[in-house]
C-alpha cells in the first residue's frame, strides 16, 4: 500500500518489503537535537505486511496528509537518510 499526501505537509511513512511477507516499517521524526531521524514502528524488529497495513490504514485516517513509501529492499541495502531512533 502506498499513499499520498499533501505536497507541503504531512508525515512519511516508509515500508522497505523484505523477504517472506515481512517488513520494516519507519516513521520520519524529528530527534531532540532537531535533526530529522527515522523511528522504526511496532519496536525494533521486521513486522508482518498485514500489521504494517493495518498500521498504515490507521494512521491515515488519522492524519489524511500522510505520505506512504514502498520499497523493494528484498536485499536489505536501502539506506535511509538519517539515523535510526528507537
């Protein structure tokens, strides 16, 4: 599932599919120094596509600017653009 949002606002969901239905779904935050970062979602570890769907449906009826970003990284070597906060 992928979603768009308002061109000037909303926050971005990523879901990097992995192998065997599972993903790793990651929220943009802003960390405390005011750097943007990346917030993995349910914890630490990979989710099922069903949760992460499920997450995702949610959240955009909660926040219909939501931005929804699915990426093929059945390699895991997508490389985010800032660090990852647990």
């Amino acid at each position: 599932m992928s979603h768009r949002g308002d061109p000037d606002a909303g926050g971005i969901l990523l879901k990097l599919l992995r192998n065997g239905q599972m993903c790793l779904l990651l929220r943009r935050i802003t960390a405390e120094d005011g750097d943007q970062a990346w917030m993995v979602v349910g914890g630490t570890e990979e989710i099922s596509e069903e949760d992460a769907a499920g997450y995702i449906e949610r959240e955009i009826k909660w926040d219909r600017d939501l931005w929804v970003v699915e990426i093929e990284d059945y390699d895991e070597r997508y490389e985010l653009d800032g660090p990852v906060t647990v």
